[in-house]
C-alpha cells in the first residue's frame, strides 16, 4: 500500500473528525496590504481613532494590519511604506494602472480589533493554531512563515473574536463598539459563504446602524457578491485572468446618515498587487 493511503487508513477516525468538525480557513494577511489603502481611504476625514470589526475574521489577524510593515511598489521601485520597520510580518503590494491610490503617510489609530465567525480561532490555542497552518496552500513559500509571524503578533494582544452567524448576530456583537470610535467593518472573501439572502440582510443591518451612526463597510470580494456596488470594467478584470482571481475593493461610506459606495480597486485575492479605480487621488 502507498505510504499515502495508510496514513489515512491509520488516521482514519482522526480525519472523519476533523471532516465532521473543522472548515477550511486560511486567513492570508497578505490581504492587509489591500485593506490598509482602504482603511486610509476611509479615515481621510476621519478624525477620531477607529475600531476595527471583521466578519468572518477567522484568528483575526488581518485586524492587526496596523502592525505589519508593508511596501508598495510601481515598476520595480518602491513608491511607499507603512508600518513597523522591525515588524516581522512584511507585505509587498505592486501598483498597477493608470492611477495611483492614496498611499499611507502614518500608521492607523486604532481603539478596538474584533469580529464575528462561525469558528474563530483562538490564538492561544496551539491546537487551532496548528489547524490553521495545516490550511495553507501548497507551492507558496512564503506563507507559513508569514501566518506564524502574524499569529505571534496577536497573542500579544488577541482580539475580541465572538462566535455567531453574521445573518442573524451581526447587530448585537457590533452593539458593543462605542460610538465615540469610527466604526470600519469589513469582509474578505466571506460574503461567497453566505446566500444571497444573507447578503441582503447583512447589509441592511450595517446600513441601519449607519443611519444612526458614521461607519465604513469596505468589502474585498468577488463583485457577484456584492451587487450593492458597481462592478468595474469587464476589460480590467480581463487583462488579469490567469493571475488569481481578481477581487474588487469596494468603500461604502455613512456619513451623516447618508450613504455612498465606491468600487476603489482590483487586486490579487492575496494582495500581491492592485489596480485602483479612482481617479481623483495620488
């Protein structure tokens, strides 16, 4: 027998378990150097610190975005950087397009990092650490040593992870967050998870505390799920076919009780680049 089939036929009953009872997560922090240009985005005329709440955050780690140093760069040079030069979580995002995104001058200031998931991962245990490091992709070297780095940031502060659906719990666990913070929610190839049902209902209970208070709900997903916003040029996502799947970056924005929303970019599912949409910055 293939040294492959009997491990499985020895670990049999450990792997119907970890079947009936895990779900894949991998929560690539290479995603922060796509949300911190939409972070920025958001805060521009935002002068009080932020809390942070992610849906479906899994160990939250792109929550600490704040501590990750990370680089831009257009035509093989570095155009700027943000975040701890000693941190030992380094991101790189190359600049494609015509247009050139609001680049961070500063670190952010945040208040409070949480979120809400079916299954978050505690980042003190060692055995859901483990499960999240046995989810990470094959043929990508830099990956593991990344997300250890990362969930080595966190337990030094974990964030405030609480488990639900985002259908149905989403207003009660954002209930908590002070309204003297700015409030930024914001999803990561989630919302492919939730039916489209769901979806509706998860934004009309943001759009229904943003009429009541300011907030940012920026989105990083596939534009199907995500009808509220208008979807980028076919031609743009064409010209990156083949190069993972193009994933649209999406603001939409309460202030005052009223509402706008804005397709920003389209970027690498793991933030290895971006092409940003708005014209009107750099």
């Amino acid at each position: 027998m293939p040294p492959f089939l009997e491990l499985i036929e020895k670990e049999r009953g450990a792997i119907i378990e970890s079947m009936r009872t895990r779900s894949v997560q991998t929560n690539e922090v290479g995603r922060s150097a796509v949300l911190a240009l939409a972070f920025g985005r958001a805060l521009q005329d935002v002068s009080t610190a932020a809390s942070l709440f992610e849906i479906g955050p899994s160990a939250g780690l792109n929550l600490y975005v704040d501590h990750f140093h990370i680089d831009y760069s257009r035509d093989d040079r570095t155009v700027a950087s943000i975040g701890p030069e000693p941190s030992s979580v380094r991101l790189h995002c190359e600049i494609r397009g015509p247009n050139t995104p609001p680049l961070p001058t500063k670190s952010f200031d945040l208040a409070s990092r949480s979120g809400l998931d079916p299954n978050p991962i505690n980042v003190l245990s060692d055995s859901e650490c483990r499960w999240l490091q046995a989810c990470i992709w094959p043929g990508i070297p830099d990956r593991p040593q990344r997300l250890l780095a990362a969930l080595d940031i966190a337990r030094q502060s974990p964030p405030r992870l609480v488990a639900g659906d985002a259908v149905t719990d989403l207003a009660a666990a954002l209930d908590g967050i002070p309204t003297s913070d700015h409030l930024i929610i914001f999803s990561t190839w989630v919302l492919a998870y939730i039916n489209a049902d769901g979806r509706q209902a998860v934004l009309h209970t943001i759009d229904q505390l943003g009429a009541t208070r300011d907030l940012d709900f920026i989105t990083f997903e596939e534009p199907r799920f995500t009808p509220w916003v208008e979807s980028a040029d076919a031609r743009v996502f064409d010209n990156y076919l083949g190069e993972g799947t193009p994933t649209q970056l999406s603001l939409r924005s309460w202030r005052g009780g009223v509402a706008t929303t804005t397709p920003l970019a389209i970027a690498h599912p793991h933030g290895r680049w971006i092409h940003w949409l708005e014209e009107n910055h750099g």
